[in-house]
C-alpha cells in the first residue's frame, strides 16, 4: 500500500513538475509572425505585405515571404493596417496622472496623494499612453521616486504600460524672479555648483536613467522663461550627469536659459522659445536635440479650469503658441534634431502624439514628423540598436494604424487599432465600437 501510494504520489508530482515547465519553455520564445498591408520601418523603406518575425520580446526577420513564416508561429494578421514602430515620447510626467476627482483641481489632486496611491492610479494614464502608440517614454521629474518605481514595476510586468527611462527629481533653483516659493512637484532645489553637484549625485545614486534640470521659470499658465540658473552651475550639472553616463534633459522656456544649456552641453532642451540664430547654430554643430512641447500649451487651453488655474490663463497661452511653433519652425529649417515630446501630464496622457501635427505645421513632411517619435527620440535616450526601428534584434515594439500615415499624420495620431510592446499585444481596438 505504502509503495503504490508513493508511486501514485510521485506519478502526481512529476506531472505537476514537469507540465508547468514545458508549457513555460514553450512561452518563453514563443513566435509570432504579424502580418501587415504596409510597413514604415523608420529606416528608410516602406514594405508590402511585410511580415514581421517575433521571438520573444525581439523582432528576428523582417520578410514579404511567407513561406519564411515557422510552422509553430502564432500568425496575426493585420493586413487592413499599416504597421509603424512603437512610438517614443521623450517628455512625459506618468506620475502625475489624475483621476479626474470632480470638484478638487487637478493642481491639488497630483500632490495630494500618498506616492503608493499615485502610482497605482498612474496605470490609467500608462495604459492610455500605450493607446496612443506610445511603448516608450522618457519621464522628466517625480516626487519620491515614484518614477522609478514605475519603471520597474513595468519591467518586472507587474505593471501594463510603457518602457520608461526616468530622471527621478528635476533641479531647480529656490529663487526665481516670478515665484519666489516655487515648489514645482517632483523637484528638489538646488542652489549653486555645490548643492547642484549634490542632487545630481542623489539622483545618479537612486538609480535613475537620466538627469532633468530646470533652467527657467515657466510651467503651466506660467509662461514666464526666465533663466533661474547660473552658465556655471547648469555646466556643473551637465558635467556631473556626463561623468556618470547620464544625459541630461534641460527644461527651458525662455532664449537666455537655453543659450546656456546649449553652450554648457546638455543632451536636450526642453520647450525653449525665441531662441536667437547663433543658440540654433550652436544645436546643430553639437547636435543637440530639441523638444519643442508645442500640443501641452493647446491643452491647458482646453483643461485650465479643471486643472484649476487663475482667470487670463488662456490669453497667455495662446499668444504663447505662437512664440513656441515658430521657435521649432525655424529650428527645424536650421536643422536641428528634433524629438516628440508631449509633456503629458494630469489628464494628457492618450494625447501624446499630438505634437506629431504641430511638426508638420511647423513644416516637416508627415515621415519627417514620425522621425521624430522614432529613430531620432531612440537615438536620444542612447537606444537607437533596439527602438524606434522595425529591424531585426530590435524590441518588437509594433503599432498598426488605419490609413496612411505618410499621407496624413492624423492617422499615425488618431487611428492606432493596435499595439505590441516587446513581443506582448497590449492594445487591440481591431473590434471597437468606433470601427
Ligand atoms: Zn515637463
């Protein structure tokens, strides 16, 4: 009895042993092949009937031959659609995500919140961003380090959202000339090269992917751009950053902050206006990239009483617009490199790449607009082998949109159906209700 018990025991055991680790070897690797009317692969070619080889979370062959198609591979097929990289937005604030709390202004509501509650709440806007087309964000600034919580709560897929490179606190400068107790949320102040070396430090030393420095007042319905920091410590600062292998992203509204940034060598500037030819020169001798943030202005125009800003807010920002689309205008014409970013914050998320139509506005053609949430943002997060392509050894990250892209950059914006981020389908509004 005993003997045939512990043969019925072990029978039992082996198929709970070994069941469970064949069927995880089998999804380890498992493969895909994704078939797509059209493919931009955002490295120069536009594909027929492409199909799209993925084993695992990578992209193994790019191919028009089905017959390359593995017997065992999972077959989707997206033929209606065109395909085009998962899209990267380079100025995001995931963690000040809000849940639209009727009655409390958006303003409150971000800083509200427990860090636990904002992260868990901040899965909304993260699932609305991969809505978008959008598997990765570069997120500039949080409080706590809820960022980088995020970010590895999203890589251990304990969290559905986008692959993100984060900056942890942004430094900034106690005293500025229009807000003297600014206390910009996810921020540490920093005043001077020594205290400025510090925070950068604590931000290298808390694990973070990048630095983020304000050098200017503005934000919000402030469209202030006056620069806050010394040539001397933004240089400190972009120096520190470099020597431990961290970019830095300089946030900028005015011309005199952003000449300094320029000239002391950040990575990237952020939203800068009216700079003058010699700071545009200097950004493409060094080849430094430019973030304009145009469609952030446009929803504060839509979102300010929600978010809770003063009266005369919208006045300020339309006439701001204005400055900032001619300011990329004029850059992009110089050549400068220019990457998408929305600045989504509160409610915005969803709308990242709306910015893609102020690009063509500002005079680039709809695949020059898509550079810019692709290879170009890919190369500025240092990432250019693994994203922002359709290519083998790549991320398989994939959208598939309705319509031309190329023809009309609203279908890259406006009609995305589908979405794989690293070889998982994430998005799949094939079967919406809008269809
Ligand atoms: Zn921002």
């Amino acid at each position: 009895m005993r003997l045939a018990r512990t043969a019925i025991a072990m029978v039992v055991w082996t198929l709970v042993l070994i069941l469970p680790c064949a069927q995880a070897q089998s999804a380890a690797n498992p493969i895909k092949a994704v078939r797509l009317g059209k493919l931009w692969d955002a490295k120069g070619k536009l594909w027929t009937n492409a199909i799209v080889i993925v084993e695992g979370e990578r992209i193994r062959s790019v191919t028009t031959d089905a017959s390359a198609i593995p017997a065992d591979a999972e077959v989707i097929d997206l033929s209606k659609y065109t395909g085009i990289p998962g899209l990267i937005d380079v100025h995001t604030h995931m963690t000040m995500y809000t849940d639209e709390t009727p009655g409390t202004p958006m303003l409150k509501q971000i800083t509200n919140n427990p860090p636990a509650v904002e992260v868990f709440l901040a899965r909304k806007g993260a699932l609305r961003t991969l809505e978008a087309g959008v598997t990765t964000v570069r997120d500039l600034s949080a409080d706590q380090y809820m960022d980088i919580a995020m970010r590895d709560l999203i890589n251990q897929g304990e969290m559905i959202g986008p692959r993100m490179f984060v900056s942890g606190y942004g430094v900034y400068a106690t005293q500025t000339p229009t807000k003297k107790d600014m206390a910009i949320p996810g921020s540490v102040a920093a005043d001077g090269v020594p205290q400025v070396l510090k925070a950068v430090r604590e931000q290298v030393a808390a694990g973070v992917d990048l630095i983020k420095m304000y050098a200017s007042t503005g934000t919000d319905d402030d469209v202030t751009g006056f620069e806050t920091y010394t040539y001397e410590e933004i240089k400190a600062a972009v120096d520190m950053a470099h020597k431990f292998g961290k970019k830095i992203a300089i946030h900028s509204y005015g011309p005199d902050g952003a000449r300094d940034a320029v000239r002391a060598g950040t990575d990237s500037l952020e939203h800068a206006t009216g700079m003058d030819d010699a700071t545009i020169q200097e950004m493409v001798k060094r080849g430094t990239y430019y973030v304009p943030t145009i469609d952030h202005n446009r929803y504060y125009i839509d979102n300010g009483d929600k978010i809770g800003y003063a009266p005369g807010y919208k006045e300020k920002l339309r006439a701001f617009i204005p400055r900032n689309l001619e300011t990329a205008r004029r850059a992009f014409k110089a050549g400068v490199k220019i990457a998408m970013g929305s600045d989504a914050i509160y409610t915005m998320f969803g709308q990242n790449t709306r910015e893609l139509g102020w690009f063509v506005k500002a005079g680039m053609t709809p695949e020059q607009a898509l550079h810019t949430a692709t290879g170009t943002a890919a190369e500025l997060l240092g990432k250019e082998k693994e994203l922002g392509a359709v290519a083998p050894g790549y991320f398989a990250d994939l959208v598939a949109v309705e319509g031309d892209p190329l023809a009309d950059i609203n279908v890259a914006i406006y009609n995305v159906k589908w979405v794989m981020k690293a070889g998982s389908v994430v998005v799949d509004n094939r079967k919406s209700a809008k269809n």
